[in-house]
C-alpha cells in the first residue's frame, strides 16, 4: 500500500487559519524568526560566475521563446485557467497551518501505484475532491511580484454572505511558508487556505498570475474562470450564478 503524502497531524482544529498561526509560532517559531536566528545554520554560499550568468539568461531566452511560441500558435492555455465544463482537477494540498509538504495532484485516471491525490485525506490537507458536494470558488494568489491580498478580502465578505452554500478555497503559490503565514496573520480569512511551495496545484489549473479565480457548480464542473480583480458586485453575481 503506497503512502500518503501527508502525516497525521491529530483532530482537525476548527479556529480560523491566523489564530492557528499565531499559536503556532509561539510553539514553533519558523527558522527565520529573531528568536531562533542564532540557532539557524548560516547559508551555504551560492555558486556564481560567468557560468551561471549564461545559464539564466539561457534560461530567460528559452521561456520567453516558449511563450511567445504558445501565444502565437493558441496554445497557451495555461494562463487562462481550467476549460470551462470541464471537471476541476484532482488535487490535496497541505493547509497553511499544516504540514511544510508538496501538494498531490496524482489523477484518479494514473496508472501509477503513487496515492491518488482523491485518496489522501487526512489532518492538515485539503482534498478538492470532498468539496464537490457544493459550488466551489478557488482563488489563486502569488506573493512575489503581485498584490492580490484584496482580492482575498472581497471573497470573504462575499463568502460570509452564502454562508455553508459555497465551499471557497484559497492557494498560496509560495515556497517560504513562514511568508505565506506571516501575510495570513494580518487578515481575518475564514475559508480554507492551502499552500502550492512547488506550483503543481498552480500549474495543473493552468494560472498564469494572481489573482485568478475558478468557479464551479455542484459536482465540480468549471462555470467561469476570471483573471484579474473582481469586485464586490462582481463576485455576488458570479457566486449567484453557481448557486442556482
């Protein structure tokens, strides 16, 4: 029997993700916090030269040749999000107050013997695949290069609205867990939020940049997926529409 990716982490806590957080750091403060700096390793030096200057810029060449490749031939589906009627893809992810882990987004169709992402349930994840049973919101949000923390606060003041109608998600596209936590203390979102360190979650729903937000009815089929701020309204209406 394969392994979950997950360890147990005990009974679900029902406090909201900064309060759990703020907990959490008093018993186990992040390594780069002040009160354990002086116990933390000094880093390892970091390879330089001419070398590594001509591989990222290599690097640099090649995505931009990719991009543009996609964009001109209509194939760059990945920054426009799921297809819309089609199912929301399987993923388990480790919550924010969970386990420092990767996400799981092996398909129930895999032939692997690798646990299937719809099969991981357990303390500290969240699985996609036990939140069909309502329309579903997911939003995305990136911590470099973007300010999409509003974005999360409007889809709690319209979350707040439906009440349990709507099982809204939100996702981290961050490796720095310590960030991802320290931005969620500074905020009062009561959906469940989960951490994308190495981007699987982010690239199998093809998000090119935040904030995008997927919506799904009842059973998990895509209705809509917007790139870009959305207001108040806009998001009333758009939960409406997936509520019917």
């Amino acid at each position: 029997m394969p392994e979950d990716r997950f360890e147990d982490l005990g009974k679900p806590d029902e406090r909201s993700a900064a309060d759990k957080l703020a907990d959490l750091d008093e018993r186990d403060p992040e390594p780069d916090d002040p009160r354990r700096r002086k116990q933390a390793a000094p880093e390892a030096a970091r390879p330089g030269g001419r070398y590594m200057w001509v591989v990222g810029v290599a690097t640099l060449i090649l995505i931009t040749v990719v991009l543009v490749h996609q964009l001109q031939s209509g194939t760059g589906t990945f920054i426009k999000g799921p297809k819309v009627g089609t199912q929301l893809p399987e993923f388990a992810a480790p919550l924010v107050d969970g386990p420092n882990k990767d996400a799981n987004v092996v398909p129930r169709s895999s032939d692997s013997d690798v646990t299937k992402a719809c099969d991981v349930r357990v303390p500290g994840s969240l699985n996609i695949c036990d939140r069909w049973d309502k329309p579903v919101v997911i939003s995305f949000l990136f911590l470099r290069g973007a300010k999409c923390e509003p974005q999360f606060d409007r889809l709690e003041r319209v979350r707040r609205r439906y009440g349990d109608r709507v099982n809204v998600i939100g996702v981290f596209f961050e490796r720095d867990l310590g960030r991802v936590r320290d931005v969620v203390k500074k905020h009062d979102w009561r959906f469940p939020l989960v951490v994308d360190r190495d981007g699987a979650v982010t690239n199998l729903y093809a998000v090119g940049g935040c904030p995008t937000t997927v919506f799904a009815a009842r059973g998990g089929k895509v209705r809509d997926t917007r790139t870009g701020d959305l207001d108040e309204r806009e998001l009333n209406t758009l939960f409406g529409r997936i509520v019917r």
